[in-house]
C-alpha cells in the first residue's frame, strides 16, 4: 500500500543512486536544499508533510530517472520501509501490566501494526477512543509515541497518572514539580497536575488519520 513513508524512503533511494544527499538532489533540482530534510516530513504537531508533483517532477528531471523508475523505488520501499511496532486501544492503556515504570510498552495484549521509519526502538502505537481528542485526533486515529524522545512546550504528548489516567494533550508547561497542560478539545478542561501524580508523559511523533 502507498503510504507516506514509501514517497519519502523513494527520494532517499533516487538520491542515494544518483551520488547525492536528499539536500544535494533538492539544489541539483532547482528547489529549497531544505525540501526534503527529515525535518519537513513531519509538523511538529504530527501531521504528516507530503511532497510535491512539482518537486517530484524536478528531481526526475534533474537525474533523468522516469515516473516508471521513481514507482519501482516505491515499490520498494513498501516491502523494505516498514517495521513492525506494538498498538494498544487508548483506554487499555491505563490498565496495569502493559507498560514499565519508564513508560515503556512491556507485557502480552499488544497487537503490531506497520509503520513508516520510526528510530525509536521503543515506540508504539495508540488507537485513539471518544471526543476528548477532537478536532486534532479522531476516535478510530492512530498516534505514534516515543518514550524515548526529549519533550518541550507546544508538543503533543501522552501522558499518563499514577492511578491510571491516560490523557493525549500539548504541553504548555513542565518544570521540576508541576506539568500544564492544555486541551486539544476546547470542551475539555485543561489540566496542571503535581510531578508526584505523573506516571510517565512521552511525546507523539506522528499520526495517522
């Protein structure tokens, strides 16, 4: 299936084939050397960036690669690019015995689901249910988070308390003793809880809607 990783992964490969980095195929093309940085692939809230005809159009131009070519990277990609991560409902998720104290995924009931390149050799997934989410995350989304990523003000986040309250929400504020953090549905009440009432809080790294 096309996804947003396997577009990606074929731009990497056709600059890798052709002698150049992702920034040096962009300038060889005419384009910004930033338009393909791993940094403009992802907001910093999640949502995926993809790339452009134009671009696409450009980089075959510039290493005389065809459609037909650029296709079989993809193809590609789609059977290399992807790994495996653990997925578990956002309510389940307060339960006891799917994570460690570090917040990291741990025991059986998780189930795997494929997803584009993710560094983080401890990331999973979660299965967003109910409202409290909306507009940004839908019940039936998919939210990937890294319990290993640093976190700072304006990222989204998961979190959860020490008596088993699981909540995805920005973080407008952390410091040693006390976390603020803002709803990303206006019907919800934003929330300032004690360090001591924190479990674990991860970023989310990505997002599938």
């Amino acid at each position: 299936m096309l996804n947003h990783a396997h577009i990606w992964d074929a731009i990497d490969r056709l600059a890798r084939d052709h002698g150049f980095s992702p920034s040096g195929l962009a300038r060889k093309s005419g384009l910004d050397p930033t338009t393909f940085n791993k940094s403009k692939r992802v907001t910093r809230e999640g949502k995926l960036r993809w790339p452009s005809t134009e671009s696409i159009a450009k980089i075959l131009g510039a290493t005389g690669a065809s459609l037909g070519d650029f296709l079989a990277y993809i193809e590609g990609g789609a059977r290399e690019g992807e790994r495996p991560i653990p997925i578990l409902g956002m309510a389940q998720a307060g339960s006891k015995g799917y994570f460690d104290d570090a917040g990291y995924p741990v025991g059986t009931g998780w189930d795997e689901v494929p997803t584009p390149f993710v560094t983080d050799e401890h990331a999973y997934a979660l299965e967003i249910s109910g409202d409290s989410m909306n507009p940004v995350y839908r019940d039936g989304d998919i939210v990937i988070v890294s319990p290993s990523s640093g976190i700072r003000r304006g990222d989204r986040v998961v979190l959860r308390t020490k008596d088993g309250e699981v909540m995805a929400k920005q973080l407008r504020r952390k410091t040693a003793n006390r976390i603020e953090l803002q709803s990303l549905n206006p019907d919800y009440e934003d929330r300032t809880l004690e360090m001591s009432q924190v479990d674990w809080i991860a970023r989310i790294i990505w997002a599938q809607q």
